[in-house]
C-alpha cells in the first residue's frame, strides 16, 4: 500500500459553497473552544493533565449539546481539528522543536481550511470527475491525473484568487513500475488489435463461441418476440378491447428476451474489459515509452463490419487505459498522427508511390511490401508500428 497526495480544483454549486463555510467556521470554533478549555484547565489547577486528542474528542459531545449548530458540520472534519490542536500542542512541548503556544483562529486568517477522513465509506470515488463527500454530497473536480485507490482524507481549502481546492490523500497498492529503457510503437489493427515495432501481436479479443451462439439465439427471440407484442397491441387497438396494451412493458416474454441480451452483452463486455486491463498493464510494465497513433484518423477507414466495430470499441479502451495506466506507473504515452506510418519504408524513410493508385480493399489486403527504394521486405504492420515509434521519439527530442 502506498500514499499519493493529489491536488485538484473542486467546483461546488452553491449550496456545497455554503457548507464548505459552515464546516470552516464550525472546525475554526472547535479549535477555539478547545484550546480555551486547556488554558483554562491549566490556570485552574498547575497539575491538571493535559487532554490529547481522544479526550478532546470525547469532549465533543458535549460541545455539540451545547451548540447544536455544530451538527451541521462533518463530524470527521472536527475529530481532525482536534487531532491538530493536539500535533500543535506536542511540537509546542517538545523543546527541540521551540514551538510557540498554539494560538487562537480566527476568521481573519488567510487561510480557511478542514479536513474530512475517510469513516465506514463516507469518502468515495465515483467517476473520473465526481466524488462524494460527507455533508456535501456529490462534489465534482478536476484533476491532472485519474484520481484512483481509496481515499483517505481530503483537505478542503479556498485559496488566494477564491478558488476551491482540495488536498487529497489516496492509498493504493500501486507503484511506479521500475523502468526498463524500452520503448516501443504500437499500430492498432482490425486482424490483430495490437502490432509492437518489436514484432509481438495480440489477436482481438472474441468472445468464446458458446456465448456467442446464446447471444444469437436470445437475439433472435428477442426480435421475434417484440414483432409479437407489436402485432397484439395492434390487435387490441383494432378489437376496441376494454383496456387494450399499450405499452412494451406489459409483456413480460419480451422484457425478459431484453434482460438477457442485455445480460450476455455486458458479459462479453467485461471479458474484453479485463482482456484489455491485462494487456495494457503488461505494456506498461515492459516499456517506458508507448507511442501510439491518434485514433480520430484511423476511424475515417470504411468499413462497416461488426468486426470493425469491436476493434474501434476496443482501440478506444485500450487508448484510455494506456493514458493512465501510464501517468499512474511513471511512464510516457506519446500519440502520434498516423499519416503515412503505412506507406513510408522505415529503412530508408520513402514513401512508396505505388500504393497511390490502390483501391481501399487492395490497399488493406496488402499485409507485405518490397521497398521499391531500398528493396527491404517489409510487414506492413510492423513496419507501421516502426514509424509510429520514429514518429513518437522525434517529439520527445
Ligand atoms: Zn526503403
């Protein structure tokens, strides 16, 4: 298990505006209260012990008898304030550190700040740009990197030019990968998903065929059933039944044929989903520099097979996954325009003309080439997924 400290800018609406202030004054008179209570604890008797931060929290009880607004705020963000008034009092007794006495906040302060901790899942990620706090709810934020792991405790502060921020620390059992000194291009393709400059290719992903033989049957069920409920409805319609359907889900035949296609899709889904996790993490590992191409060009290809459309399905995950799989381990994703990365002889670096006049099927069966330059026989994937390297390593210089 590892730390990671994230700073991100949070962008509450006005109602979280208005309790991430309740919860700034709330802390800000716990902090006042208690350290009060010690001065006064002191001054009545010279050998009082001093309350560390357990007896402060006990004590919080009944503060919060005492000033029922102090139940608006998050309850952890007290506990923290507490555990704070404590860390300032121990570096205050500890005469190496020459401390001063902690000292009493005030609103005047410039910096506004409390800490929320993470309690029985009061803190959780939601999405790549949501999560949920005590008392706030659903906060959205950004950040530089995909904020992933458990969360741990968030620091919430305004800062000099009135901007929301948050300090977040995360716990996660991932770690830099140690770097390998590799580097490698990849061109994604529709035979095989991946082709590495070093020769390796994965196939794409196809789901095993006793699930693909029930999809269809439920498919086929599904439509054949639907055909079925239009034709009663229509029925009822024309035989001015009393209370005629109207309606898909008044036929539970249907709507079940709709669950389980639904339910093999998702199935298939998460296959590739983690087929996917666990290729992209093996690159990572193995390279420290990924260089890819930019999917927007590759998708202008014409090809309306199914096939094309699961490669685009999975060329779209696997982008992403590399993207922060990459930032999260420590290594570099470099994505590249991917013009002429399969036209150019990656020896001698000339494009081949002969290609021009080739029609598009022509131009994707042809899966080797002879340089008509350099005479080099060339894999027309491998030679791509070379370029692609070049192409990726020139911007890095
Ligand atoms: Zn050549």
């Amino acid at each position: 298990m590892v730390l990671k400290a994230f700073k991100l800018r949070l962008y509450p609406n006005k109602a979280q505006r208005n309790q991430i202030l309740v919860n700034f004054g709330c802390v800000r008179f716990v902090w006042n209260q208690m350290l009060n209570m010690q001065i006064e604890r002191h001054k009545n008797n010279k050998d009082a012990k001093y309350q560390n931060h357990f007896a402060m929290n006990n004590m919080l009880k009944a503060l919060k008898l005492e000033f029922p607004w102090l139940k608006q705020a998050d309850s952890t963000s007290l506990q923290n304030i507490n555990r704070d008034l404590d860390d300032a009092f121990q570096r205050f007794f500890n005469p190496k550190l020459k401390n001063g006495f902690p000292k009493f906040k005030s609103k005047k302060n410039a910096t506004q700040s409390y800490t929320t901790k993470l309690v029985n899942n009061n803190i959780q990620i939601i999405d790549k740009h949501h999560f949920k706090l005590p008392k706030l709810g659903l906060v959205y934020f950004r950040a530089g990197r995909l904020l992933q792991g458990k969360i741990k405790s968030v620091t919430i502060r305004i800062n000099s030019q009135n901007q929301y921020e948050a300090s977040v620390l995360v716990e996660s059992e991932n770690q830099a990968f140690n770097k390998t000194g590799k580097v490698v291009g990849i061109d994604l393709g529709l035979k095989d998903l991946i082709i590495t400059s070093d020769g390796h290719k994965e196939t794409i992903f196809k789901a095993d065929e006793e699930i693909n033989r029930k999809l269809k049957i439920w498919e086929r069920k599904k439509s054949r059933r639907y055909e079925l409920a239009k034709q009663a409805m229509a029925f009822d319609k024309h035989d001015k039944v009393l209370v005629p359907r109207t309606d898909l889900k008044q036929f539970p035949r249907y709507q079940q044929a709709k669950r389980t296609v639904a339910k093999l899709k998702r199935y298939i889904v998460n296959q590739r989903k983690d087929k996917l996790h666990k290729l992209t993490t093996k690159l990572v590992k193995k390279y420290d520099v990924i260089v890819v191409e930019n999917l927007n060009a590759k998708n202008m290809m014409q090809n309306h097979h199914l096939a094309k459309a699961i490669a685009n399905a999975s060329w779209g995950m696997l982008v992403t996954l590399l993207e922060y799989k990459c930032a999260w381990y420590g290594k570099t994703l470099i994505i590249v325009d991917p013009e002429n990365t399969s036209r150019i002889c990656f020896e001698c670096k000339q494009k081949n003309h002969e290609f021009d006049n080739l029609s598009q099927s022509e131009w994707l069966a042809t899966r080797e080439w002879i340089c008509p330059n350099c005479y080099a026989h060339l894999d027309r994937d491998i030679n791509a997924s070379k370029n692609i390297l070049a192409k990726g390593l020139a911007t890095l210089n």
